[in-house]
C-alpha cells in the first residue's frame, strides 16, 4: 500500500523519508515534524544553518504587518509538517514523460527561427509543507533532456520555511529549488508574489504552478484566497493533487473559483496517465490539470 496515512506515528512524524521506489538510489531526504513546537524543539530553528540576508528579510517581515485584519491571514496549520499522500502523488503524476514535456520542460521555438532555444522556465509550488513534491520532481527533471534551465520555488506560511530550508538543503538541491514566504490573504500576497518571481528572474516567469491537498479547511475564505492567488500567478498551467476526503465541498469550491481562469480536467485513478502503483479501490484523490484560458493569446 502506497498510502502513508497508514504508516505508524514514527514513521509519519520522527523518521526521516527517503524514497525507494525508484530505479536509483535518491538524494532526497525530507525531514518530517508532528507540529511547529515539535519543530522549533527539534531543530532549534535558529541553528539549523547559517541565516542568509534573503531568509533575515523574510523573518523580519513577521511581524510587519500585525495589526492587519487577522480574518486575512490563513492560520499555520499543524498538519503542515509531514508529507501527504497527495505529494507524493503530484511527484509520481508529473514524473510521466508525457507530463514532463507538457508541463515542465520550456517550449522551444523551431530550429532557426529568431531567438530559438527558449528562456528559463519556473515552477513554484503553493504549500509546499516539507517540500516533498518539489524534491522528487526534481530529481524527475533532472534525467530529461531539456531539464538545462528549469528553476524551483517552493512556497509556504513563514512559520512552515525552517523546515522547507533545511530540507531543500538535506536534498542538495539549493542550486535548483529556493525558498519563499507566500501567504494566500491579500494582506501579503502581491508583495510575497513580487519576492517569489525576483528569485525567478530575470530570465523565467512562473510557468507552472503546483500543489498537494491544498483544500483542507472549511474555511472558504482560505479557499478563495488560494484561488485567487492561483491566477495572480500567472502561469500557464496549474497542476493540483487532493485528497478529496478531507474536505471535498472545499476541492469543489476551488474547481468552481478556477472556471473563468482555467481549464480544468479531472484526471483520477481509472485515467491511464494515473501512477500504476498509486492505483486501489478508492476514489479518495484526484488531480486537476488546469490550463489557462488566454494562453495562447
């Protein structure tokens, strides 16, 4: 059985994951914690590293805008610090080359044309959490060609970022995947939107944006707060995994939201682009493939 929600409380909270279901053996290690006191207690956050300028900045900006209408902010959620099914189903979805190519790899103009080649090409994931999804797609892009200029940012609350840092870091793929606050409430989202594609540019937009169980509240606010966030993006594409039994009416409320914006196809376990061994007897997940609908204007 793929699922961790069955795996004991150890394995979920105190071991550190490693893949081995792949063909070769993984750089990925990822770090997992019960909640953000078992965090802070096991990590020591001011000491897991040396602070970059870049992470200093973020810290300060913590508390720049309190006193700001609090019913904006989305709460850390405690859950935040060990991987989901649904990451691990994200990695394994877009791992497919036919995926690959469609969604993660730049589009090239034709040999000859002006400007041929193409420019870089950026991904960012919403939500990140432990940064599992990223982590393994990356080691995915790695191995295609064409990978030779494709960047991550992985996103999350403030609160959540020690431990997306320290696991970019465990896997040894700084070079590729930077960190970044991005709150969803319009308090802070233009201003973390401006920081996350500065660490894309000059040369990338955000292309695609990715997430893993997302819709877990039945708070729709958050919900409309992600979707909004989705399509200040501006990315082409958008590529989301949930598990529907969490919450489903909140996966409902943001297919809804995301209609005047995308495209958006179902895709779920009887699709023959579904991860083999991710299939079972349950229609639990589902993923969305949501393709913007100006694109190509």
């Amino acid at each position: 059985m793929w699922r961790r929600s069955f795996l004991s409380y150890k394995e979920k909270y105190e071991q550190t994951f490693v893949p081995e279901t792949r063909d070769e053996k993984s750089r990925v290690r990822i770090d997992q914690c019960s909640s953000l006191s078992e965090l802070k207690k096991r990590f020591g956050i001011s000491t897991t590293a040396t602070t970059t300028a870049e992470e200093e900045e973020e810290d300060d900006d913590e508390d720049d805008d309190r006193g700001s209408n609090e019913d904006d902010r989305d709460p850390v959620p405690e859950t935040g610090f060990t991987i989901w099914d649904a990451s691990l189903l994200l990695a394994a979805y877009l791992e497919r080359k036919e995926k690959m190519e469609a969604f993660l790899l730049p589009a090239r103009a034709p040999a000859g044309a002006p400007n041929s080649g193409s420019r870089g090409f950026g991904v960012v994931e919403l939500g990140a959490g432990t940064g599992a999804g990223t982590l393994l797609l990356v080691e995915s892009v790695e191995k295609m060609k064409g990978n030779d200029d494709v960047r991550f940012v992985v996103t999350d609350l403030g609160a959540c970022l020690h431990l997306l840092r320290h696991n970019v870091r465990e896997s040894r793929m700084s070079s590729v995947v930077s960190v970044a606050r991005l709150e969803w409430g319009a308090t802070r989202r233009e201003k973390d939107l401006e920081r996350v594609k500065n660490l894309l540019s000059p040369s990338r937009n955000i292309d695609l944006v990715i997430g893993a169980d997302l819709c877990y509240t039945s708070n729709e606010d958050v919900i409309k707060n992600l979707a909004a966030t989705v399509k200040m993006c501006g990315s082409r594409a958008c590529v989301m995994a949930f598990c529907r039994e969490h919450n489903p009416k909140a996966v409902d409320l943001f297919e809804t939201l995301s209609e005047d914006t995308f495209e958006v196809k179902k895709v779920t376990n009887s699709d023959p682009s579904w991860p083999e061994h991710m299939r079972d007897d349950s229609d639990d997940f589902v993923i969305f493939e949501m393709t913007r609908r100006d694109a190509s204007t």
